[in-house]
C-alpha cells in the first residue's frame, strides 16, 4: 500500500487527500499540520461573520473522516521541535507540500514598521483565534484607520472594523476579540487603491456588504469615478457590478452615522507619518491613469490621519524549510506538482496549492491544483513503492518528541468550543490560546 503525507489541511490539502483515495483503492493518507485544528484558512482566513463560505469545512470534514485518511496535528515540519524533511520522507513514500502562503507582502515605504501598522493577516488571524496570533493593541486609541487595498481581504477588515455586537456576537469570534471590536472607538475607515475603481478586486458581493452594515455611511468620491478610464465595453461583469454600487454610493448626499466608510482611489502610499511614537498619517501621493492600464505620480500628496494602518497587498509563499524555493515567485519549483530540485524531478516530493502557483484564485482553484499533482505522484507511483518505510509514523513521531493531535482530539476541542459558547450565552466561540487548545485535545 502506497502511503503518503500531505502537508497542511487546508482546502489545497483535504483536496489533495480526496483525490489521492479516490482514484487510488491502495493508498493511505497522513494529513500532517503544524496546528492541533484542521482546514487551515478556512478556519483562520474566512471573515467570521461569512458563515456560507465557513461552511466548507463540512466538506473538508467529510475528507478528513475517510477510513483511509488520518488527520494528524500539532505536527510542526521542519524549524525547531519540528520533523526534519529529510526524516519525514524516510517515514512515507512520498510526501505532497500543501504549506501556502504564509507571508505578505510589504509596501517598502518609509514609516512601515511604525507601531500601529499592520498587515491585514495579523489583524485577521487575531479576530480569527490563530494560537499564534495575540492582542497587540490593534484598536488601543484609534480613532480612523487606513485599510491599504481593495480586494475582499480588504473589505473584510474594513467591515470587521465597524461591525457592532448585534452583528459579531453569533459568529464564532474569540470573545476578547469580539469585546475589543465592538468597544473600540473607530469613526472612520479609509480603503484605499492605488489605481482606478474599475480595477479593484473586490467582488461585487462582498463591495454590497459594506452599504448593508448598520449605523454606516459609505461614500466615494464621484471625481475618481469621473477620472477612471475604463471602457464599459471591455469590462467583465463583475467590474460593471462594481462600479454601478460605487456611482450610487457617490451620487447619495452625506447620511448622519456613527462610523464612516470611505473608498478612495488613485492613491498611492508614499510614507507612514508618525505622532508620538506610532502612525499618525498616511501620506499618498495622488496617480492618474498612463493609458497603459496602469498609474503613473502627479507630485500631489495628501495625508489621511490614522493611528491604525492594515496592509492587504497580496500574499507571499515563505521558503520551506529543506526544499528549494524561487524567491521571485514565492514558490517551490515544480513540474505538474513534482519538486524540481537543479532541474531534475525530486522523487517523492510535490507541491499542491499557492506554494505550488502562488496566491492566486479562490478556494475552488486548489481542486484542479491538486488533481494535476496527484496524478502526477500516482503516475511515479510503481517506482515510489519499491521503497521500504516503517508500519506506523506515529511511534516515530513521538520518540522524536512529537505528540500528534489524532482526529478524535479535533473532536474534543470542539466539544470544548461548543460548551465555551454556551457558558457565555453564544453558539460556538473559538478558543484562540495554544494551551487551551492542547489541554482540551488531550482531554479525550
């Protein structure tokens, strides 16, 4: 029997071990991560109050459940404490990466690293109850914030930012989070793009929830409308959608509310202006459209106070300890989801998910990501079985000081979740600490 790892349980993942048993009666499936809970961004990426999209963990779950699929957390791959590569390709006959990307990109202005600015995935694996993500004061004093992008992790923030309790108090939020949110002291939101509205990449569904949000004015400014150069005829659906929300948005008069939204294009960051020792402003400079689809400076600048900055530019893929990596396309080198290490294919190591293509498409995408690599390993498979590995990983595992977190200990913690919720008179309520997280684990 062909057994093999996959690393992470995301949607790149489960998909990777779903098409692995389906088309393979033999094989066997160790799904690795480095957290005690399953499904990766979906868990700790999808905004808590978008409970349709959370709803694929029920299909992930179905994966993680097959009787030749074994979910195994708290397995840490490569790093300190963790499993070398080297031993981990000893344990199985191959073993398929499905790792993401971790990192965000960076502005490279002057004043990025001021207290008070953030990327977008920190503050989101905050309200998200991440174990490694903690309370860094996000909202400590902030009055107006500046939310640097415009696609859905963009709006997502922003909508986070002005949500009231009536709205965060049935979602799974941790409750410090959702205490913190809806205490805080924010008036004001600027989402900003450095280009025109036609060409942002938020969906039209997610741009609408804005104007939905109670006690919230939105308003655009109808001369970045005026300005886009965009031709109606060669827009896609979605970005005719999108700027039909934003001209009624910009043709509605200034509507009294406790908070305020406002996007705002053809700014392009220039330098984070401190006050007191932490942002007190962006400064932008204004663009206008070159007639290549692209922006170019005009020399203008104008400052928008902020004490809170969330940057949401994009995602990049972080070396994978003991593989190759292209820095320039934050990727592991891969052919059809074989590991190409100096220009040859690595028997037994592939790639499924962003890692493999980088952070591009949306969670459906890693289904025929995943398919192309799987058929790639069972194709290399008659060779991949010749080798010898050892009956079970797991004594493996823990005679190298790692206890993995079996699937009846992703059962436990959230029999755990379910009874916190209840005691704080809400539906679930994610436990967002490391130790909170083990102990109810290890309570099975």
């Amino acid at each position: 029997m062909l057994r093999v790892a996959v690393v992470g349980s995301g949607p790149s993942g489960c998909y990777t071990a779903q098409t692995l048993v389906q088309q393979d009666p033999e094989v066997s499936v160790d799904v690795l991560d480095r957290l005690p809970c399953p499904y990766g961004l979906v868990r700790y990426g999808v905004a808590p109050d978008h409970e349709k999209i959370k709803s694929l963990q029920g299909s992930l779950r179905t994966v993680l459940e097959h009787d030749r699929v074994r979910f195994l957390g708290g397995v840490r791959v490569g790093g300190p404490g963790g499993l070398p590569v080297e031993r981990l390709r000893e344990l199985y006959h191959a073993v398929v990466y499905c790792v993401g990307a971790a990192a965000d990109r960076r502005l490279g202005i002057p004043g990025e690293e001021l207290p008070g600015s953030w990327s977008a995935t920190d503050f989101v694996a905050w309200y998200s109850a991440h174990p490694d993500a903690a309370d860094a004061g996000f909202l400590r004093g902030v009055r107006s914030a500046v939310v640097i992008g415009v696609g859905n992790v963009a709006v997502d923030v922003t909508r986070m930012l002005v949500r009231g309790a009536a709205e965060l108090r049935p979602t799974d939020m941790p409750q410090a989070a959702l205490d913190t949110l809806t205490a805080s002291g924010i008036t004001e939101v600027h989402m900003v793009g450095r280009r025109g509205p036609s060409q942002a990449r938020f969906t039209t569904k997610e741009l609408r929830e804005l104007g939905a949000l109670p006690g919230t004015a939105v308003g655009v400014d109808p001369a970045d409308l005026a300005l886009d150069p965009a031709d109606p005829a060669a827009l896609s659906a979605v970005q005719r959608r999108n700027l039909e929300v934003l001209r009624d948005w910009a043709a509605r008069s200034s509507a009294d509310a406790a908070r305020r939204i406002r996007l705002r294009f053809f700014l392009r960051p220039a330098e984070f202006l401190a006050d007191a020792g932490r942002v007190g402003a962006v400064r932008f400079e204004r663009t206008a459209p070159d007639g290549r689809g692209g922006v170019t400076g005009t020399g203008r600048f104008v400052d928008v106070p902020a004490q809170l900055v969330l940057r949401s530019v994009g995602y990049r893929g972080v070396p994978p300890e003991g593989l190759p990596f292209d820095a320039p396309s934050g990727t592991v080198p891969n052919a059809a989801g074989r590991v190409v290490r100096d220009g040859v294919a690595s028997p037994g190591e592939y790639v499924a998910g962003w890692i493999k293509r980088g952070p591009t498409g949306v969670i459906g995408t890693n289904r025929p990501c995943a398919k192309e690599t799987v058929t790639s390993l069972l194709a290399d498979a008659p060779a991949l079985s010749l080798r010898q590995v050892s009956e079970d990983p797991v004594p493996v595992l823990r005679a190298a000081g790692i206890d993995p977190v079996p699937w009846a200990g992703w059962l436990a913690i959230e029999r755990a979740e379910a009874e916190l919720g209840a005691r704080l008179g809400r539906g679930v309520v994610k436990l967002a600490e490391w130790d909170a997280l083990l102990t109810a684990a290890r309570s099975t």
